[in-house]
C-alpha cells in the first residue's frame, strides 16, 4: 500500500501541507540532487493510540509508508523523483527520493536525521538554502519518522 484513499492504517492527517526542497548528495554516485520532503503546519493531526491529536508545531514527515492518491499525484507532478522504492535490505516500500543521476533511492535517514543533513539544517543560512512550496490540499499519509518543531522553518525560502 503505497497510495491509497484509504483511511484505514494512515495515522497522519491534515488540512494542507507543504514541499521542501533542498540539495543532497546521492550516497551511491556522489553528485548533487534535489531532494524533497513533505511538511505539515502546526495544527496536523497524528493517531495516538486509537486517538487523533493536534500538533501544536509543524512537522517534516519522512518514513513515509504510504500517501493518500491527491497527494501521490501532486508528488508525481511537482517533483517525479519522489516516489515508491524498494529498501534492499529490508525489502520495504516507502516513498522515497531518487537520485537524478544514478536513480538510486537514497536513505531518509541521511536527508533527516545526521545534524546538518538536508533537511536538518543547524544554521538559519543554511536552512535559507531550503524552498518551501505551500499546496492547498488535505493530505492523509502513513509515516514513521516526524521532525517536530522543524527548525529555523522561518528561514527558508516561501515560493510566492
Ligand atoms: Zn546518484
């Protein structure tokens, strides 16, 4: 399952979202590529134990199992490298970036969690270097990881 209009199993929900876009390195050919991560505003509801509740921070969602269909066709519109990818190891299907080289998936991980990955920037400067791109659209999803709070947000770049 890994677009779907199905609520059952998605434990985010939200009235809109956002794209981030910065610049990563792929892991596997060593060039540049855009990467993207989805954003929620504060306010996004996550299921806790049978109950939804209210965020009181934005959040950028990675480990991503599974979006509603909108969103997956918003995904494949604005940024095609976003998609479905098979893990070697773990032989799990998460919505994963693709390098625009080489076409391998590259790691949430790497792109989240190290200080000063990509989406983890410790500087406002840096964080400058991320676009925002608001999408009016309610968005359901099944995701692991949250980066509540995202850091310096109010330092990168809005489109419009
Ligand atoms: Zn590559």
């Amino acid at each position: 399952m890994t677009s779907t209009d199905d609520p059952a199993g998605m434990n985010v929900r939200s009235g809109s979202f956002f794209l981030a876009i910065a610049v990563g390195r792929c892991a596997h050919c060593g060039r540049q590529t855009a990467v993207v991560a989805i954003g929620l505003p504060a306010g996004y509801e996550q299921l806790e134990e049978g109950d939804w509740r209210t965020a009181p921070e934005p959040t950028l969602l990675f480990d991503i199992d599974a979006l509603s269909a909108d969103v997956g066709r918003v995904l494949r519109d604005c940024f095609p490298l976003f998609h479905p990818g098979g893990d070697a190891q773990s032989g799990a299907r998460r919505w994963r970036n693709h390098c625009e080289s080489c076409g391998d998936p590259q790691d949430d991980y790497w792109l989240h969690c190290e200080p000063a990955a990509p989406f983890l920037p410790l500087t406002p400067q840096a964080a400058s270097r991320i676009d925002l791109v608001a999408i009016d659209a309610a968005l359901l999803a099944s995701a692991c990881g949250f980066s509540a709070g995202v850091p310096f947000l109010d330092a990168m770049r809005r489109d419009g």
